[in-house]
C-alpha cells in the first residue's frame, strides 16, 4: 500500500484539503442559498425570474461540494466526524430538511404544479434561510469549544449570532453573484438592498468576534482581520455604485468569505475537536488518507475543469433559456 | 418492544434508505435509455425522437433531484445515527465513499445543468455527450456504493487493531470484495430492468387511450430490447449471486430458503411463514431436490440448516424468507410477460390494445417492488450484523437521545410522504399529458 506518511505531514495536507471544499462550498452553495434568503425580497416575478434562473443549472454541482466536504471529514478524521456529528444531531437533520426542501422548491417552481409560483418561492427561501442558519449554528458550536461540555445545547448566544452571520454572508454572496451575472434590469434593486445586507453582514460578525474571541493571543490577527474586513467593506460599497458588470462586487464578497474563515482557522488549528483532539489524533489511518489525498488530487483538476466548463455555458445571462425546457 | 435509540436508529435508516434506492434505481436505467433515445435522434434527424426525449427528462430530472436530496441524508446519517460505525471502519470504507463523490456525484450533478437547461447553449452533439456523462455518473455511483456495501457482506482486505478499528491492508481486495462484482451487474440490470417496465407501462398506456401511437411504439422498441435484454441476464445473475452467498454467506442463504435443519438433498419451500421463535416452518409447501439444485446445481448438494447458527447470530428469517419470494416471484412475472410479448411482437399484434397493455399498465412499478424486497433480504440478511460476522449493529449506533432519533424519523416520514404525493401527481401529469412537440425553437 502506498503510504505518503514518509514524504509529507499526511493529516496537515488532508486538514488543507477538507479546508479547500469546504471553502468553495460556502463560496458555490453560498450564493444560491443567498439568492434564496434575497429571493422574497423581490420587488417583482421578473427579479424572482431572473434570480432563479442565474442558480437553476448550477446549484445541484454546487451543492455536491457539501457531500464532498462532510465524505471527506467522514474519511480523513473519522474520530472527529463520529464526536462531532452526532453532538450536532439537531442542527444537522433541520439542516438535512430544509437541504430537501431547497432542492424541491427549485425543481417544481418551473413545473406548472398549483399554478402557484409564490408557494414555492416562499419554500425556497425559508428552507435557503433555514439552511444558512444552521451553518452557521453548527461553525459556532465547534468554535464555542464547549461541545464536550455536559450542558452543551446547541441554541444559545454565540450560535445566534454565527447563524446570522452566514445567513448574511450567504445573501451578500448572493448579492455579488447577481451583479456578476448582471441580470437584465435587477441591478438597481441589487445594489439597494446590498447596503442594508452589508450592514447586517458587518454588525453580526463584530458581535460575534466580540463575544468569541476571549483568547490574548489572537487579539492581534482579530484587529488585522477587523482592519481588513473595513476596508473591503469599503471597497464593495464604492464596486455597487459601478453599473459595469461588476465581477469586483463578487470577488470583494469572496474576500469577505475567506476573511471569515481564516477567523475560524485561525481559532481552530492545530484542533479539529476543540479542545480535545488535534487534525494529527484524530487522523484515519497513513493508507486511507493517502488513497484519500491521491484520489483528491487527481480527481479534482477535472472536476474543476468541467465545472468550470458548464459555468462558461451559462455565462451569458439569458434570461429565456432556463424555461425552454417546459 | 422497546423504542430505544438502536430500534429507532434502524427504523430510520430503514425508512430513509428504502425511499432513496427507489430514484437510482429509476435514474440509472433512465439515463442510459435517454442516452440511446438522444442518439437515436441525432442519427434518424427526426423530431418524434426529441419529444419523447424532452417528456422523459421531466420525469428523470424529478427522479434524479429527489434521489441526490436523499441521498445527501444517507450521507450525514452515517455518522449521526451510526458514529461508532462511521468511527470503525472509516479507514476501510472512507475512501470509497470519497472517490463516489469525486468521480461520479460531481459528474453528474454538473452536466445534468446541461442536460436540461443547455439545448440552445451548446451543440447538440455536446448536449448528447452531457448526456451519457450523466448516465456514466450513476452507474458509476452505483460502482463505488456497492462496492462499500458489498466490502459490508463480506469483509475482505483489512484487519482488525485491538482497540476494535478496522485497518486497510489491499485495496484491491477491499473494493473487489468477493461478492461486489455479482452484486454491481446485478443492481445495474436491475435497474434497466425496472426502467425498461415503467417505460412499457407508459407505452401501453398510451395504446390503451389510442394516442401518441408512433411515439408508444418506439418506446416499446427502445424499453422493450432493454427488457428482453434483462430478463436474461437478470435470472443468471440472481443464479451467480446465489452460488456467491452460498459460498460467502452461507447463513443468509439458509435464512432466504427457510431451511433450519442441515438437509441433503435440500428442498424448496415454494410457499411457508417461517416461525422464528420455534424455529420451524409454518404453512409450508416445498419442492423436494429444488433447493440444492438451484444453490449447488447438483441434486444432492447439501445446504446447512438455520440451527447450525447460534440463535443470536441469524437474522429475522421470516422476513428475509418472505422477501425473497416476492422479490423472485416479481422477477419471474416479468420474465413471462417479456417471454409473451415477444411472441404478440412476431405476430403483429403487439400494438394493438390487448389485455396485455393493461397487465403492462399494472406491472409498471413493479421493478421497484422487486428492488426494495431484494434489498431487504440482502440488508436484513445481514443482521445482526453491519460487517457481517465481525461488527454487530448494536455496536454501531451512535449514542444519541432516542427522542432525537424519533422526532428526526418522524420528520422523515411526513417530508418524504409528502415528497412521494408531488412526485407522482407531477410525473403521472407528465406522462399524461405526453410527448407534444413543444415548439420549433428547440430544433436539434
């Protein structure tokens, strides 16, 4: 059996992995789950058709990369996975229904079913929301640490305010999405709401940076990360006002994503079980995690590429084109 | 019977993976059939083909989005309902799972955007290609998990640490386990199978109503080669797979044939409700020297009795016994009609409204009666059991407050019945209203 133990730090590299999917999934299904908390806001059937259709060929890929992400904790630190999940057996099944109830929404909205778009609509966002909330409960119980504890329940403060943070992370992503894709004529309702999400976005993560970071240590990185969330917040205030297709709005947004998670990083590592197990005790064995690391690494370039691929097709935004197949 | 965590946590399981395997079961013969029917209207030029495509994609893009949503529970369910399964073999089976995910779910799930939204986007040579890809994407999503499963029936490969882990040791012994490759084909074909009966459903459907006689005949053609095909392949797989067990899990065989004394020449019970607390038979009709014959092909092959087991160790035989039966009995139906309409194929009469459109018309679901029996008599066998004869299910399941378990299995129940109630009405509306040409943007 091939063991990659001998040629490199094996759990360090499959921890950078898990980190890979984990990010494009909230970049990639973070942006369809956005247009879905935005999506009641609409002022008219030609915003909510214009926002369906910039998501219909892509969120089942993008979802994908969460079944990649929860497989591969599942493979690579399986004594993690089997502490961690089962401590959030709430979160996660409300979580699994409202993924349901998202996917449906989205598959029967074009379907003349009841002649009633609105049910549906009203499906996708609530699930959409319900989903990015508990993403966001869930990363604000492994942060909190206190999972081991005796007394852990899942709802309190600090997990609050994580779920709104994601659910307005989520709705900026989404927002930027839009600006990408400069649907026809959504733009100037885009940017109006923009601010009111950015504002939500920036009071949520200082409350929670607030009430979570408690550790001397890292009061240094907090003030770098703070300091640089400002000034792309800044930026993509500036980048909404510029009517060209604004691919600068969306990256700025990336920006935000990655800011977020190098909070979560920076606070989680070397752990993956706060405070108990570290990514090197919690690791699968050398062989399953070499297969898994070489597996990755092949696989992903073509992944990568006819991802890629099927977003180039759908590039140019046409507005027609996802009802031709009624 | 005591509603703890385990009971609740296997009720679930079973619940939620029965309504899964329902929709791979559809997609994996659908998506070929549509492979061929694209192919079909890209050789021939001719527009029937492409609304007959178009109508069934509506029911393939339900059955395949239903079946992703449903499969990403069964994902996360491994490891909140089973996390000392997940934590124990993890290093043997974690692998598998990942490289499903990154060959075949990703495949398909990024060229089904466009399978269905893409037909003036990109060529339509382009368009057939995403097509087989998504087709190669479930069977190869079949190819990982069975290979899982299967590495579950009978272990292979791997060793055991004191402290109760399961290690790799070969993988090409771990997912060429000894009993996958019978199960993969025969899975597969079963699948074709099934497909190939709903579409046939449909086609008689349409002769009965004497409407959409052009299209019906082409997919009797279509669906029907498919059928024919599987019929024959279908009953030697379920021989070789047989053999298989016989040779790997001898127990479970037993169990699927009734059998608790060790007989030589052995019997076949063709009708009986075995009785697990006597540890007999009841009702029971049998066919003398069938069994060995069937399981050893040879009249005096002997086949050890249930007994032979410690009680603790076997699975619930009336069940699996009973499963068996009307999984084969199924299967068998379907031979007989294949076998009869071939006949009224040869003399003309097929398309003519028979009483045989009407038997079709009943028979269509039946491919996923005999499925969901087969897998319980493969599942069930098994117990007690998760790897069989090595980790038991009681020693699987993670430790969760069992009115977590029971608010979640309640949730599933009312989420998926509902599903069920929308998916059908849509896709009985689909195929009511039928192949129509829907306009002439969509030349292909």
């Amino acid at each position: 059996m091939i063991n990659l133990a001998n040629y490199l730090d094996l759990p360090f590299a499959c921890a950078c992995v898990v980190v890979f999917v984990i990010l494009v999934y909230v970049i990639l299904d973070g942006f369809d789950l956005g247009c879905g908390v935005i999506c009641i806001f609409a002022p008219s059937k030609f915003h909510e058709e214009a926002i369906m259709n910039s998501i219909a060929p892509v969120w089942d890929g993008n979802e994908t990369w969460l079944v990649m992400a929860g497989m591969f904790l599942f493979s690579a630190f399986p004594l993690a996975f089997s502490i961690i999940v089962p401590l959030l057996y709430s979160p996660l099944m409300i979580m699994l229904f409202a993924l349901i109830g998202r996917g449906i929404a989205l598959e029967f909205r074009l379907k003349s079913l009841f002649n009633q778009t609105f049910i549906w609509k009203l499906i996708f966002h609530i699930s959409s929301l319900v989903v990015s909330f508990m993403q966001g409960v869930i990363t604000g119980c492994i942060l909190s640490g206190k999972m081991l504890n005796v007394e852990f329940s899942w709802f309190n403060l600090l997990s609050c305010i994580s779920g709104i943070t994601v659910v307005s992370l989520y709705a900026l992503l989404g927002i930027g999405w839009l600006l990408f894709k400069n649907q026809n004529g959504v733009h100037s309702w885009i940017v109006y709401i923009a601010r009111y999400v950015l504002g939500l976005y920036l009071l949520a993560i200082l409350a929670f940076i607030y009430i979570h970071a408690k550790y001397p240590g890292h009061y240094q990185t907090i003030l770098t990360i703070l300091f640089v969330i400002i000034i792309c917040a800044f930026l993509f205030y500036r980048a909404l006002n510029n009517k060209t297709a604004s691919i600068k709005a969306f990256l700025l947004v990336i920006s935000f994503v990655i800011i977020s998670f190098s909070y979560v990083i920076i606070h989680m590592y070397p752990w993956i079980v706060p405070f108990k197990y570290t990514i090197w005790s919690a690791k699968a064995s050398d062989a399953s995690q070499s297969l898994l690391l070489m597996s990755a690494l092949f696989c992903m370039p073509f992944i990568i590429g006819y991802s890629l691929y099927v977003y180039y097709i759908f590039h140019k935004s046409d507005h027609e084109s996802t009802k031709t197949y009624k | 019977m005591v509603f703890d965590t385990l009971l609740l946590a296997r009720l679930q399981f079973a619940f939620t993976i029965s309504f899964h395997i329902i929709f791979p079961s559809i997609t994996i013969g659908l998506s070929f059939w549509l492979a061929i029917i694209e192919f079909l209207s890209l050789t021939t030029g001719k527009q029937i083909y492409v609304n007959i495509y178009k109508m069934w994609i509506k029911i393939f893009s339900i059955c395949f989005t239903i079946g992703v949503l449903s499969g990403i529970v069964m994902s996360y369910q491994i490891g909140t309902n089973w996390s000392l399964f997940s934590l124990k073999i993890s290093n043997v089976l974690g692998p598998l799972f990942s490289l499903e995910v990154l060959t075949a779910f990703f495949l398909e799930a990024s060229f089904l955007g466009i399978m269905l939204f893409g037909w003036n986007k990109v060529s339509p040579r382009m368009h057939f290609v995403a097509t087989c890809m998504v087709a190669l994407g479930t069977s190869l999503s079949a190819f990982w998990i069975l290979s899982a499963n299967s590495w579950m029936q009978t272990p292979n490969g791997f060793r055991i640490a004191d402290d109760g882990i399961f290690y790799p040791v070969h993988w090409w012994k771990i997912i060429f386990n000894p009993s996958f490759l019978v199960r993969y084909f025969h899975t597969v074909i079963a699948s074709h199978f099934t497909t190939s009966f709903i579409i046939l459903g449909v086609a008689s459907y349409y002769i009965v109503k004497q409407k959409f006689l052009n299209e019906a005949k082409i997919l009797f053609r279509t669906a029907g080669v498919i059928a024919a095909l599987s019929s024959i392949l279908q009953p030697m797989l379920g021989d070789i797979h047989g053999l298989n067990s016989l040779t790997h899990q001898p127990l479970k065989v037993s169990a699927m044939e009734g059998i608790w004394n060790t007989e030589s020449p052995a019997a076949f019970r063709i009708f009986a409700i075995p009785n697990n607390k006597q540890e007999k038979n009841d009702f029971e009709f049998k066919i003398p020297y069938l069994s060995s014959l069937i399981l050893t092909h040879s009249l005096n092959g002997k086949i050890l009795g249930l007994k032979e087991w410690k009680k603790e160790d076997r699975p619930n035989v009336t069940v699996v016994f009973l499963a068996f039966r009307v999984m084969v009995g199924i299967g068998l139906a379907m031979l007989v009609t294949v076998i009869i309409s071939i006949i009224l194929y040869c003399q003309n009469k097929l398309f003519q409204s028979n009483i045989i459109h009407y038997w079709y018309i009943l028979m269509s679901p039946c491919g996923l009666i005999a499925v969901l029996a087969g897998w319980i008599v493969t599942e069930v066998g098994r117990q007690p059991f998760t790897v069989y004869g090595l980790l038991k299910t009681q020693d699987s399941v993670s430790i969760v407050d069992n009115v977590k378990v029971l608010h979640s299995l309640l949730g599933f129940v009312v989420i998926y019945s509902i599903l069920f109630v929308i998916a059908i009405y849509y896709i009985f509306s689909v195929i009511t209203k039928g192949p129509v040409n829907i306009g002439t943007k969509h030349n292909m």
